[in-house]
C-alpha cells in the first residue's frame, strides 16, 4: 500500500512540473494554472513544494515578459484583454494560496513559500502589472500586506519565519512598507482582542528591524525600483524611517505585555531600539514603571534608565534610591546577576557621587555578603573595593578602630530605604573581616585584602561575573596540592594530641 502511494505521488510529482513547463512554454498551456492551483490544495510536504516551484517559475516568467502586464491601451473585450484579465485573477489566486501556506505546519513548506512571495515581489517590483508614472514607486504595497498579516499570525507562532524574512529587512523600501503596516496594525489591534501569540510576532519582527550605519540622509537600498527623484519618496528619509520605527515601538509597548516577552523587550531596549529613535525619552514612561515594578523587571530597566539619565538628561531624582533598593538578599540567585552587578559598578564609577552614597551602598552589600553564595562573593567583594578605591572618604570603613564589637550597636540601619538616613559612614565594613574564615579559601583570601592597603587599580569585574559553583569546583580540583595534609590537626610529636587516650598508657620522659 506504501509503495502504490508512493509511486503515485512521484507520479503526480512529475505531471506537476511538466504542466508548469508547457506553460511557460506556450500560453495555450495557460489553463494548467488552474490544475497547479488545484494539486496545491493538499496537504501533503511534497506536493506543496512542487507546487509552490511551480507558481514559482510560471509567474516569475510572466511578469518579466510582461504577460501579466495590463496595459491601459488594451480593450477588454478583446482576446488579448479577456487572456490578461483571466491570467491575472490566476495570479491573484496562486498569491492567495502561496500566503495561506504560510500558515502551513510544514516549516520549509512555509519558508519556501515565503521566499516566492518575496520574489514575486521583486519582479512586480522592476516590472508592475499595472500602468506607473516615473513619479511613483513600484513597490506592491497591496499584495507585500498580505505577506505581512501572514507573518503576524494572531494564531501561529513565527518568529523563524520572520527570521528568515530579515534579510529582506536591509532593503530600505521594505523597511519603510513593513514599519507602515506595524503601526497601522497595532492601531487596528488596540480597538478589538489580541493573542499573545499577536504579540509575540510583532515583537519578533520590530525585534530584527535596525537601520544602516552611514551619514546620508537619503536611502537607495531598495528591493523594487524608486522614483526617479528621490527627494520627495519619503522611503529613501532615513528621518522619515526613524520616526516610524519610534512610532511603531512607542505604541507596541502600549500593549499588555506578557511576563516573558516584558523581560525580552528590556533585555534588548537600550541597544537595538534607543540607538534608532528620534527621541528616545518617549520611552521615559515605560522604563520608570518598569524600575518601579521591583525584583528582576527593575533589574532589566536598569541599563535604559541610565542612559537616558545620563545621555538624554532625563530627570529623575530616585535613580540611585531605587538603584539601592535593588541591592536584595534575591539578587544572587536572580538569572541576571551578572548584568546586575556590571551595570551596578557602571553607575556608580563617577567620582562625583557623595560619599554617604557610595558607603551606603558598600555597607548594605558587605551585610548581603554574610549570607550571600559563594558564586556572588567572588563578586560582591572586588565590588566593594572597587568603590572604596574609587572614594577616598570611604576609606573609614575599613580603618575604623572605635567601634563597637556587639552586632547590635552597630549605627547602619540595614531597613532604611533611603541610603542618607541608613548611617553607612558611621559604621564598618566588619562583615569582611568575618568572611576571612569562609570556606572557600579565595573567598577567604579576597576579604582577607582589607589587612593590607588597597590596590590603587580597580578589578575587573568582567571576568567574575558569570562565576557559579561548577566554575569553583573545577578551580580548586585543578590546584597542585604541594603538602598533603593527612589530618586536620598538624602533630607536634608522639602521642602527644588532646584527644589520644594511648597517651594516657605511656610516658614518654
């Protein structure tokens, strides 16, 4: 039965490519479309491809030679009209079922598809179908939306789709089309119920768009031939396509964002979107609420805050209040540690800051040390000397002799909020002296720094970041043992240790 089916479809196979060979062949073999168009309705991965080649090589050819074209001199009531007429409600067709395969469950069904659709594109894109001036663009804005609604399903998930549609995305012309049809899409979504999977398209797509690295304003890198003069086709503005790419953001981030998708946006923020826009304080709005929402959204909100605090002069006040709030027992064990504590260390490099802040901070991490894991520590320590080194009147911290030797009667007060109430500069750094006798002996042998004057070099923190226990283990079972030790307690002589009850039995005088 498998062998029969089989033969059969390799069958079909064959007639499938013949028919589309007659046809391009001879125009009387034009009415094979119409059985291509039929096989197509199948299921099967196979037949599909075969069909989609086949739409392939039939319609390329036609719109070159201009078969399709329908020129305004040609009556239709004539032979010639009535043909051209027909032929392209065939083409319109093929076009229609070539996107509905991009919902397809076959993936290279789908991206074959998709790779047609852009070159039929193209090719309609140097030779229109329809009458245009040397004034318009002969992009097909039309048919290029359809592709567009395919690729962002509210049913199918497509981020390797449109994946494989971003090599599209360096031609300029698509660019500008695909930014036009976001923003009039999310406007139209707004008004009616959205799937996360709606969401997660859109993202992907704003996710792979960025523009080219050059000086000229003006843009030529198109897919389908510009006007002649290029100073009036908005497409080739790269201003015109940043204002776009601002409004399509701006508004995105408008929706409900998902939990996942919420953290993948700020990941990506502060270097593949704020670089593009126009005004990047109109995400002032979004990245506050964010760093107000607390745990690892805060986090993530961090690096885009900053930039605008600092690059784009955005006031906010509570940056470095908010900024010790985060320095929580969590942090730790949060997924983004790493990037964490690096843009933590960059924020707090300038030597401008006053010395209260900086010993607040270094005080409420030396305390989040004494129970922190031994990964973190590797980090958290070269963290506080580095900004002890930074801040001279820091320096108090670790060379006070005055203070209390009772945990009670130690002035910081670790709940305060705010880092100028909490009394950091009154207090001492006490816990590194505690973890001296950690049981990681680098652990131990950092903390152990304090004893001696402070590198007037900062460490860099780049190579710790990312250290876990695995990366610990494998360190310490390298390390050349040159004494092996063969008890905890070195012997002194024989028979002479606390705990040897033969020595009870001997004198050894």
């Amino acid at each position: 039965m498998a062998d029969k089916t089989h033969v059969k479809n390799v069958v079909l196979l064959k007639n499938i490519k013949e028919k589309a060979k007659s046809c391009c062949d001879s125009p009387k073999f034009a009415n094979n479309i119409l059985d291509i168009i039929n096989f197509a309705q199948t299921e099967d991965k196979s037949v599909l491809t075969a069909c989609v080649k086949a739409f392939h090589r039939i319609f390329i050819q036609f719109i070159g030679n201009e078969e399709l074209y329908m020129s305004p001199e040609v009556d239709d009531e004539s032979k010639e009209g009535k043909y051209k007429i027909w032929l392209n409600q065939r083409y319109k067709d093929v076009y229609e079922r070539l996107t509905e395969l991009l919902l397809c469950k076959h993936a290279t069904v789908k991206e074959l598809s998709l790779s047609t659709l852009m070159r039929l594109i193209t090719a309609e894109g140097h030779n229109p179908i329809t009458a245009i001036t040397a004034k318009q663009s002969h992009f097909p804005i039309q048919r290029f939306q359809e592709i567009m609604r395919g690729l962002i399903s509210e049913d199918y998930n497509h981020k390797d789709l449109i994946s494989r549609f971003q090599e599209y995305l360096d031609y300029d012309d698509v660019r500008f089309h695909v930014l036009k049809f976001l923003i009039k899409d999310i406007k139209e979504k707004k008004q009616q119920p959205y799937s996360d999977e709606y969401l997660n398209n859109m993202y992907a797509m704003l996710e792979q768009i960025s523009f080219p690295l050059i000086d000229n304003e003006v843009l030529s890198n198109c897919l389908c031939k510009a006007p002649d003069d290029l100073s009036v086709f908005k497409v080739s503005s790269l201003k015109e396509q940043k204002k776009l790419f601002s409004s399509a953001w701006v508004q995105f981030l408008q929706f409900k964002l998902t939990s996942s998708l919420y953290r993948s946006v700020l990941v990506i923020l502060h270097d593949k979107v704020m670089p593009y826009m126009t005004n990047p304080l109109l995400l002032s709005d979004f990245l506050t609420e964010s760093y107000n929402v607390g745990g690892a959204i805060s986090l993530l909100a961090l690096n885009g805050l900053f930039i605008l605090v600092h690059k784009f002069n955005l006031d906010y006040p509570e940056f470095f209040t908010k900024l010790y709030a985060l320095f929580e027992p969590g942090v730790f064990h949060a997924k983004y540690r790493a990037r964490f504590f690096f843009l933590a260390d960059l924020f707090l490099t300038s030597s401008h800051l006053p010395a209260y802040l900086v010993a607040a901070f270094a005080k409420k991490l030396s305390r989040l040390c004494l129970t922190a894991p031994a990964p973190g520590l590797t980090i958290a320590i070269p963290f506080i000397y580095n900004l002890i080194n930074r801040h001279p009147n820091c320096n108090v911290l670790i060379h006070r002799t005055d203070g209390s030797t009772e945990l009670s009667a130690d002035p910081f007060l670790i709940d305060e909020p705010d880092p100028s109430k909490c009394k950091a500069l009154e207090s001492s750094l006490w816990e590194l002296k505690t973890l001296q006798t950690h049981y990681n002996p680098d652990i131990s042998k950092s903390a152990n720094r304090i004893e001696h004057p402070l590198q007037t070099s900062e460490i860099d923190l780049s190579e710790l970041l990312e250290n876990n226990y695995h990366q610990l283990f494998e360190k310490e079972t390298r390390k050349k043992i040159k004494i092996a030790p063969v008890t905890f307690i070195p012997p002194k002589g024989l028979l002479v240790t606390n705990d040897d009850k033969i020595g009870l039995c001997w004198t050894m005088d």
